[in-house]
C-alpha cells in the first residue's frame, strides 16, 4: 500500500478536526519516511500532545517525541516547529 492516500486522510481528518490551524502554533503534524536499508520504507507520522483528538481518532499509538532529523511538516502551523522542537535549528 502507498502512503499516499492515508497521510491524505490523516490530513482531511486533521483540518475537519482542527480547522483553524492558523490560532494554534503548536499544533502540526510531522511526517517521516524510514528506510533503515530496507526495499520499502514505513512512514510514521508524529502527532504532538495538541493533536491528541485527532492521534485517538486516527489510533496512533503514543510515543517520545523524535528527533526533528528528517521530519517535514505534513499539515498544520509552521509555527508549531520552535514548540515541538526547541533544540532544532
């Protein structure tokens, strides 16, 4: 299966949810494709604590937050970047 069409409908639910992303700064979802050497890769998307209707919405599975090395914005406030991850630079 392509990715293509879940992050699609991660994206739809995220706005249906969350329409007005330009008055929350914390609030995106990050994305990131994961090789490790391997043929095909896993995509794993990072819903941070401001996302956590959608993240149970979409049965994400809570983990740390990562390291901000490969992640792109996949929906939401640019903003968001120095609250997530204020060590990035």
């Amino acid at each position: 299966m392509l990715a293509y069409e879940p992050l699609a409908e991660i994206e739809t639910l995220f706005l249906s949810i969350y329409p007005r992303t330009d008055q929350h700064d914390e609030l995106a979802l990050f994305v990131r494709h994961e090789s490790e050497g391997r043929l095909h890769c896993e995509v794993k998307v990072y819903f941070p604590p401001a996302a956590g209707r959608l993240a149970h919405a979409a049965n994400a599975t809570p983990c740390r937050t990562p390291s901000f090395n490969g992640l792109s914005l996949l929906v939401g406030s640019e903003m968001a970047l120095p609250h997530l991850f204020p060590n990035h630079r």
